[in-house]
C-alpha cells in the first residue's frame, strides 16, 4: 500500500540553526500539507501546497518557514532559524484531489531545538 | 476562531460500545473528519462525513448533524488495540487544511 514517507525520524539541532525536514508524498497525489504536534497537544496546521505554490497557511507558518517541491517526489519544509519552541513532531501528508477527503499522513519527524 | 470540542478522556472495558462527541465551530464546513493516533504515531484516516447522517466502517461508526455543527464516532466491540487518541478534523473548505479537536485519549481496560 502506497504511503507518506518522511526523513528524518529524529532530529536534534541547536537555537538558532536551519533545519530541513524531508517527506516523500504519495506519489499520484497533488495536494501536500505540513502539519505539528507539539508532545501532548493537538495536530496544528501549518501549510498546503499544490501545484508548486502555497495554497494556505497558517499563522504559525511565519517568515522563518518554506516549502518547496525541489523534485518530482520530494516535499521539504525548512526552518531557517530554529528557536526552543519549534520543538514538536512534524508531520508531512498528502491527499489525491482537491475533493479527496482523506489525508495520509507520514510517520512523522521528531524536532528537537535545544 | 474555529474551534473543536471533544472530552479529554473516556474509558471503557473490551467489548464495549463508545461514543466520542466532537462540536465544532469553524469559519467554513467541508466536513467533519476522524483520525486515529497512536502514542504519537501518524493520524489515521477512520471515518468521513460530509452530509448528515451516519456513515459506518466495520465496528466504527460516525454521524453529523449539520445544523447542530455535531458529530460523534461510535467504536463498537470494542479491542485492546483501540487504546488511542481520537481526533476529529473539520476541513473549512475543498482542499485545504484539516483543523483538529484536542483529542479524546480512549483506555480500554480488560
């Protein structure tokens, strides 16, 4: 069975350092969505992103976040300058249509800012 | 705002029936959405329902009342394995992001 794939599972960096999370979509899918998890809390949105462009984003997804699709299978988000509170799980999903509603979500990406 | 509510905790016995409520109030509605999590492992799609009434999938359930922005998911027979966080997810519009309830965290005892 296809699934989201992400890289990778743990990640450990200090304040202040660029961060890039990796995740491989569904491969016929079109829609992309970055979502977090701060330990204990709730799945908060953070982007989506269909046809190389955001479509959405949420107020968390400030200046110091980017995504990008650099290949045909490849969806990154880059945190430019990690601060304490960015620590949380990171999860990559996708979906097959704009109608489509199921998200598949990765396993997601373990950050942790020290 | 948008907002989700569902309670925190419910627990039951194997074998059971449980009923997780979720009311929501959300700037659009393109449906209402549950997903399973386990011990911080990725959401899995459960159930979807974008009209009202009662959509069912083996011993899960759930039911949408448009009008009351209300919808539970029923688990019945209930297993071990169901031990888990149950989100409910509200997508404001076609194709956009999934806005997510705190959680209900089911223990299911023997």
């Amino acid at each position: 069975e296809p699934e989201v794939t992400q890289t990778p599972s743990h990640q450990v960096t200090q304040m202040g350092q660029e961060v890039i999370l990796r995740c491989v979509p569904i491969s016929n899918h079109l829609y992309f969505y970055w979502y977090r998890q701060i330990l204990g809390q709730k799945v908060e949105f953070l982007v989506s992103f269909y046809n190389n462009e955001i479509s959405e984003k949420s107020e968390i997804f400030d200046d110091q976040f980017s995504v990008e699709r650099p290949d045909g299978s490849n969806f990154t988000l880059k945190i430019r300058s990690t601060k304490l509170e960015d620590s949380a799980m990171y999860f990559c999903a996708s979906s097959e249509s704009i109608g489509a509603y199921e998200q598949y979500f990765g396993p997601g990406t373990r950050l942790t800012v020290t | 705002g948008q907002s989700l509510e569902q309670p925190s905790e419910v627990t039951a016995v194997e074998g059971a029936i449980v009923q997780i409520n979720c009311t929501y109030q959300t700037s659009g509605f393109y449906g209402l959405s549950w997903y399973q999590q386990h011990d911080g492992g990725a959401p899995t799609f459960l159930s979807y329902n974008g009209l009202d009434g009662l959509e069912e999938t083996g011993r899960f359930s759930s039911f949408l009342s448009r009008s009351d922005s209300y919808g539970y998911l029923l688990l019945q027979e209930l297993q071990m394995k169901d031990s888990a966080s149950y989100f409910c997810a509200v997508r404001p519009q076609a194709g956009t992001a999934l806005i997510f309830g705190k959680g209900t965290t089911l223990s299911v005892s023997s």
